[in-house]
C-alpha cells in the first residue's frame, strides 16, 4: 500500500507533463507541417507554371489564346491541381477553369498568396493559393493563380496528429512502468536489504550493505539491541516475578524438564545439639539465600557436599533427603568428602587459590598441584552425580559457583544434550590478575563448557570475555556476548542475584524487634544503633569499617555513649590460616575500640562471631538505625539487599561499598569507598544525623528496586534464556537430521 502511494505520487505529476506536452505539441506539430506542405506546393507550382509559361506566351503572341482554355482545363485534371487560372499583372482575370470559386477574383488571390499559410476555405474543401509569374522579374507578366487541393495534407496532418498523440502516450506509459518496475525493485531491495543488515547477516548474503554503510548498520543494530533489551526489562517490570510465575515458566518455556542444582554448599546442615537432637540449620551463605527459594519453586534436586554432623543420619541409602524440613518440596543430594579432599578442593583450590585471585582484595593466592588434583577429582565426582541424578539426556544443570570450574564440561562430555547453566557468584578479575593461575587455561575450558555463563554484571562478563580472548583460542562475538570454542557456544550473561522479597508483611513490628534487640545488648534507648552482617571474611571490610566507627568517635566525640556499631560475624573457613589471623585482628581492633572509647557498660563495638539464624538477623535488621555493607570487593553482596526487604516501615540508612555488585543497583544507598577511612565515618555521621524524610525517600525507592529484581527474576531470566537455548539446539537437530536424510537419498541416488 505505502509503495503504491509513494509511486502515485510519482506518477501523477510525469502524466500530467506528458498532457501539457500534447496540448503544446499537436498544434505547434500541425502548423509545422502545414508550412513544409506550403512550401512544397509553392514549389510546385512553380514548376508548374515553368512547364506552362512557354505555351502560355506562345498562345497569346500567336493570338491563339483559345487554346489556353483546354491546356488548363487538361492541366487542372491532376489529382492535387483542382483549379488554375490567368490574371493579367493589373489583376484582370484572362482565363479561368471550371473549379476556380467565383469568389476568388486576381487580386484576392494575390493576397492570399502573400500569407505565410496561403489557404482559402470553401465549401469543398480547403485549396492552397499560388501565384507564379510567367515571367520571373519582369513586374508586366502575366500571373498563373494555381489552386492546389489540401484536404490531403489535412488528412496527413491528422494522421501526424493521432500518432503524435499516440507516440507521447506509449512515451509516457513506458516511463511509468519502468519508474513502477525500478520504484518496487529499489524498494524492495533497500527494505530487504536493511533488513539483512539489522538481522546482522554476514557478508556473504546477496543483499550486503555497500562498505560505507557498514559502521552505521553495526550502530543501528547495536541500538536495536539496546533498544530491545529496555523494552524486555520494561515488559519484565511490568508483572512481577514470583514462584508461581517461575514454575509456570519452567512448565512452558523448558517444559517440565528436570532442574539439577549442584552447589558446594547444601541448603539444609543437619547437625546435633546438646540434647543429641537433630536440627536443621541453614547456613550463612548468600548462594543458599539466592537459590534456595528457588528450588522450593522448581522442585528437582540439589547436588551438595554433606558437611554437617549429623548428615548421614538422616540421608536414605542413596544419599538423598527430603527438605525443607516439613515441607518436602525437592531432594537434597548428599555427596561426601573425605577431610584431606575437603582440604585440597575446598580450602585448598577453592579457597586458597580461587577466591583471593577473583576477588583482588590484596590476599596472595596460593596455587597447590595437590590441591588442583583434588579440585579436579572432586568436580569429576560431583559430575558423576549429576548423570546418575538425570532422569533425561537432556536436564536443566544450574552449576553454582567458583567451587564448580571444571564441572560444566565435564558434564558436557557425558551429557552433551544437557543445558547447564553455570552462575558465578564472585567477581571475575581482569586477565593479567586471572593470569597467575597455572591453570588457567583449564579453567577456562571447564567453564565454556556451559550453555550460559552467568555472572553478576556486565563487568564481570566483559572481563571474563578478555580473559578467554588472552589465554584461548575462541571465537568471541561481542556484540552477541557469545564464545565458541571447540564448535560449542556459550552465552555470557550478567544476572544480577537477589534475594525472596516477603511475600507477607513481617510479622513482629518494628519497635518490639527494637526493644527486644536492644534489651540483648543492653543498649540504651537513645543509642543509635549500627550493624554488619556478614561471613567472617577479609573480603566483608569489616576492619575498614571498624576503622570509620573509630574514626566517627574520634572527629564527634558527641557520639560517644550514643553510638554502637553491632557486627555480626558467621564464622567461616576458620581452618585456613589467613581467616584465623584475619579473624583474630578484627577481635582485638573491637577490643581496642572498645577499650578507647567504652564507658561503664557502654561498648561502642559488639562482635558477635557465632551463627545466627535467619529470624535473629532479621529482627536486627528491623531493630537497627543503620546497616554497613563495606566489601573490598563482592560480586553482589545480598546482605544489603536483605536489610532493605526487612525494612518494611521504610526506615533505616543503608551505607554501601562502591565494590559491591550491589552497589550499580541501589544508587539510593550512601555509597562510599571503604578503603577512605575519612570519606566512611562521615557516611556513617550523615547516616546517623539523617532526617526521617529523607531515610523514608531513600528507603521506599531502594524497596521498590529490591522488590522488582527479585531472585525469581533472576532466576526467570536464566530460565528463560536456557528455554531458547533448547529450542534453537531442537531446530538446529531438525535441520541435522533433515539433512542427514537428504545426504542418504543423494546417496542411494547417485549409487
Ligand atoms: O560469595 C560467593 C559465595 O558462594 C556465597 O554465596 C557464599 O556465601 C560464599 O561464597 C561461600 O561460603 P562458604 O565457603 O562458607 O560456603
């Protein structure tokens, strides 16, 4: 419709040149002719009376001039000549034949013969008027008047006329059909051919963008890319992600395909207590925050270490157990390490070489062949997990972690149909930093053996993509974030983890979880009451933000006795030596603090180094005026985000590290760097002295954001992307198979 419209446009003005043509042409066309006719009967005539004058002249000296009368009347018998007759040069008409009108008398006729067109109309028809002289220069002579017939030339004329007209409408019809021809064609070409450019089609395509319009398709298509992405968020945003939303994701887009989750940490520790009862207990570990609702929606089976003490107890005999305890809503897997392979792929590789070199926090790496044995060994047993726990060739893998490096391939190589999606909790360094390992190149390879590669933001991911291009030969497609290595591709995505946001609103409120809180402590009702949540790790910056308490004491000494910073710490990998000492010079600077700026039973710094459960930091959450996040570095950190969930009264001030993950999605926060002592004790004072309004304002946006990018998006979103990944592998397997049978018929053919 739109190119008929263009090419109308086009055409109504070229026809109604064509007509203005016509109408200026055919008459400027009849005149044209009517003088060459003229003219050429002018000239005849001429012969004519050349032929005649002799005769004429010898007839009247001979006295004989009776005899002119039968020479003209044969004369005039000609098909064009009609009429002739002879006037004296004083205009006296001395002969005449039978067609000369009686109205034409010698001197009209000389007239007439004056004009540029000589015509006289009469009843019969038009004549031309010629006046020839018989005696060329001598003014005396006789005139011969001959009347030439000129209906022919007006027949001719008429016929120029129609093919005229005919010549300017062939004209014009073939110009409109060749615009039309060439408009469709160029139209055609240039839609098609823009829309092999923005589809991103190579080179090699019949329709290729000239080289000139290169770098602006890549813009365009890059824009297009952006421009499609905001829109799935802004759809995303629109309807919110809950567990509902994700089983009915999983039912459709992977439909109903099994979920394995295999994670280092288990989601349940079974341990005893002092009355020899086992309880279930969930460990402090943000990997366990992030996916374990997640499995509740989805069911399946999670794949972990059993490391608590009373595991065993209540595992089946093949090392499953039901959880969450009560609700029984997936399988947790057991798989069990002996304490030597606990020391070299756990402490050892995972946490000795692995963690320090990924999180950058100025801790040395220490890279043991032992250790990266056991690393291998153990994935390889995890591996094996994974296919004996597959019900289907083709399971959804979710691989967590730094824990995991080689699992992906290994699972590729016995189940190459399987989509495992590898999530990688820590950050990902810049490749001179990641180029320490000796097995990096390992590494790597284990890693692209995922169907998607998940990290926690784009930086990250461009990292790792720097990383693969420096130390493998890989075909990396930036602008589709993809790495093909050994014919397998691999989508490398950043998913920003969360957290389940309460579905209902907590049930104690704020002010009882104040008192109770500060009734523990005995703090008093006027103190302003920081916390830190955290694992007991050098990576958390509690000593930085230990630094800025003492450094807020110290420039507002008003603060002193109304100030307590409460940091609770989960203990952590205490075998490792680093974690010891670490942990050991975080207790001694809280003495120290305490000791300079303590009074009676106020202690500005409370070290809480034992495990809590879930509902005890959530009521300090709740409780508490401030909360300190201060990671050196943290791929997201969901402590922050968890302390926002808790705070449905909307208030409370979050301080957060610059070098959290968390800290590109929650710009409301105070964000500040904890390696500038100054800069954080002067977050912690504007924290502290922020007026309710503004805590509100921060608050209800910071909730807003939580509460939309929760875990089930995050998961959602992986889900979704593997549902994809599995329909393109089923159509590519199609096209295989198709193409495999076409080959055979060739074959059988040919043979
Ligand atoms: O930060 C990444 C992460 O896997 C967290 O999810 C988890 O809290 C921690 O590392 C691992 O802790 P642990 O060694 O105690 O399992």
């Amino acid at each position: 419709m739109k190119t008929l419209r263009l090419q109308l446009r086009f055409l109504v003005p070229l026809i109604a040149t064509l007509v203005c043509a016509a109408l200026v042409a055919v008459p400027l066309m009849d005149q044209l002719t009517l003088r060459w006719f003229a003219r050429d009967l002018n000239i005849r005539g001429q012969l004519v009376t050349n032929t005649l004058a002799e005769s004429i002249i010898d007839a009247q000296n001979d006295g004989k001039s009776w005899r002119l009368q039968s020479m003209f009347e044969r004369a005039a018998r000609d098909e064009r000549l009609i009429a002739i007759a002879l006037c004296s040069a004083d205009n006296m008409m001395l002969r005449q034949t039978a067609g000369v009108p009686k109205s034409l008398d010698c001197a009209r006729a000389r007239e007439i013969a004056e004009y540029t067109n000589p015509r006289l109309d009469l009843a019969s028809g038009a004549v031309h008027v010629g006046v020839h002289s018989l005696e060329q220069g001598n003014p005396k002579a006789d005139l011969l008047v001959l009347l030439h017939d000129l209906s022919f030339i007006d027949k001719r004329s008429q016929d120029t006329r129609r093919y005229l007209i005919a010549f300017i409408v062939g004209l014009g019809l073939t110009i409109a059909l060749i615009t039309v021809i060439v408009a469709q064609l160029s139209w055609r070409g240039w839609v098609r051919g823009m829309q092999g450019i923005l589809r991103g089609e190579g080179l090699l395509l019949p329709l290729l963008p000239p080289p000139e319009l290169q770098p602006f398709a890549s813009e365009v298509r890059a824009r297009l890319r952006d421009l499609e992405d905001e829109y799935r968020r802004g759809l995303e945003l629109v309807s919110e992600w809950n567990p509902e939303r994700l089983r009915s994701l999983l039912h459709t887009q992977l439909r109903g395909d099994q979920v394995i989750v295999v994670s280092n940490r288990e989601p349940y520790i079974h341990e005893r207590n002092v009355e020899g009862e086992v309880i279930a207990k969930q460990p402090a570990s943000g990997l366990v925050t992030a996916v374990e609702p997640v499995m509740r929606a989805c069911s399946g089976t999670w794949i972990a270490h059993g490391s608590g003490s009373a595991d065993r107890d209540v595992v089946d005999s093949r090392d499953r157990v039901a959880v969450p305890p009560g609700a029984n809503d997936y399988t947790l897997r057991r798989i069990w390490l002996t304490p030597e392979e606990e020391q070299g792929y756990y402490y050892g590789f995972a946490n000795e070489g692995l963690w320090p070199l990924c999180h950058v926090a100025h801790v040395r790496p220490v890279f043991r062949e032992s250790d990266w044995e056991a690393y291998r060994a153990i994935n390889q047993r995890f591996a094996d997990a994974v296919v004996a726990e597959a019900r289907t060739e083709d399971p959804v893998v979710l691989v967590q972690d730094y824990h995991f490096a080689l699992l992906p391939a290994m699972i590729r190589a016995k189940l190459p149909r399987a989509t495992i999606l590898t999530f990688w909790h820590i950050p990902w360094p810049n490749p001179e930093s990641f180029g320490i390992c000796p097995w990096r190149r390992e590494i790597l390879q284990g890693m692209l053996g995922s169907t998607i590669l998940g990290f926690h933001t784009r930086f990250h991911c461009k990292n790792f993509i720097e990383t693969v291009d420096r130390y493998l030969e890989a075909r990396i497609e930036h602008e589709h974030s993809t790495i093909t290595f050994q014919d397998k591709e691999t989508l490398v995505e950043s998913y920003p983890i969360s957290i389940e946001w309460p579905e209902s609103p907590m049930a104690t409120p704020v002010p009882e979880c104040r008192r109770r809180v500060f009734e523990k402590l005995h703090l008093s009702p006027l103190t302003c009451l920081a916390v830190g949540v955290d694992r007991f790790d050098y990576t958390k910056g509690i000593l930085e933000r230990l630094n800025a308490v003492e450094r807020l004491l110290e420039k507002r000494p008003e603060w002193i006795g109304r100030f307590v910073f409460v940091q609770v710490a989960a203990p952590t990998r205490s075998a490792l030596e680093e974690y010891r000492s670490f942990q050991q010079r975080i207790h001694m600077v809280a003495a120290r603090i305490n000791e300079r700026f303590g009074r009676g039973e106020y202690e500005p710094v409370r070290l809480l180094a034992h495990h809590h459960e879930h509902d005890e930091v959530n009521e300090l959450f709740r409780a508490a005026d401030i909360c300190v996040v201060t990671s050196l570095h943290d791929g997201m950190n969901l402590v922050c985000k968890e302390f926002v969930a808790a705070r449905d009264d909307e208030r409370g001030v979050l301080v957060l590290s610059r070098f959290a993950g968390a800290a590109r999605e929650l710009p409301e926060a105070l964000i500040v760097n904890p390696y500038h002592v100054e800069e954080t004790a002067d977050a912690l004072y504007r924290a502290a002295t922020m007026p309710a309004a503004e805590q509100r304002e921060r608050m209800a946006s910071l909730r807003m954001t939580v509460k939309e990018n929760n875990v089930f998006r995050w998961a959602g979103r992986m889900l979704a992307d593997a549902g994809r990944f599995r329909l393109r592998g089923r159509i590519a397997a199609r096209v295989q198979r198709h193409t495999a049978t076409s080959d055979e018929d060739e074959t059988s053919v040919h043979a």
